[in-house]
C-alpha cells in the first residue's frame, strides 16, 4: 500500500481558496440573516440594519465592498506577484476589521462566521507576508 505523499501547495493557490472559503462564510451569514426577527420587513423598508436607507449609493458602496474579496479569488492567480503579495496584506487585514467592528451585538451565528472569517482573513495575511520565506519570495 502506499503511502499518502503531501505536494507543496503554491501560495498563490492557497490565498485563492482562502478568499474563496471566506466569501462562502460572507455568503451564508448574510442568508442566514435574513432569518432573524424583522430582516425581511426591514429590507422591505428599503433599510440595509445598521447601514441605514439603501439608497443606490450605499448599495453601490456595499457591492463594492463585496466585490473585492470575491475579485481576489482570481486576481490573486492572475496578478503579478508584488502586488498580490501587498493587496491579499492590505485586503486581510481591511477585511479582519471589518469583520471585527460587526461583531457586537451580533447574533450567535453571525460571531461564530465572523470568527471562522476572521481566521480566514488572518490566514490570508499570514500566507501573504510569510510567501518571501517559503517560495523564494514573489517574482
């Protein structure tokens, strides 16, 4: 029988399915949310919770906010390699405080993603600033 034999994984890859993890987690928080008392009325309202009116600007803002880390499963396989470097640093730990700043008051559900997508974030960046001692450095 053979044994099983661990192949170096690219950091590239890693950061990718980082992000890709992470945004499942956005994902199903915010349908889980739309579960709690009043989400729906609310949203009917036109109100985005805490954000206030959805206005188009807001919604503008929060797609934005949204497209990034979905944007970075890609452009982290297609960037070179610097600047994927530096944006997965700067957009993890954007994203990490994020997360942190929504957890009060929050609903059990939503911590216990928000922690899973903070780990995430920080794995992110942790991948990120190590990648010059593990593969050489970026290109």
């Amino acid at each position: 029988m053979k044994s099983l034999t661990d192949i170096p994984v690219p950091t590239r890859l890693k950061l990718s399915t980082l992000w890709t993890a992470t945004m499942f987690c956005y994902v199903y928080g915010d349908y889980f949310g739309l579960y709690t008392d009043n989400k729906l009325a609310s949203m009917a309202q036109g109100n985005i919770g805490p954000l206030g009116p959805a206005t188009p600007g807001m919604l503008v803002a929060v797609s934005l906010m949204m497209a990034i880390p979905a944007l970075l499963i890609a452009a982290t396989l297609y960037l070179p390699a610097a600047i994927c470097r530096w944006s997965n640093i700067v957009f993890g730990l954007l994203y990490t405080a994020i997360m942190a700043m929504t957890l009060p008051g929050a609903a059990p559900f939503y911590i216990t993603l928000a922690v899973i997508e903070m780990a995430l974030t920080a794995a992110i960046v942790i991948a990120a600033w190590t990648w010059a001692t593990t593969e050489g450095g970026p290109e």
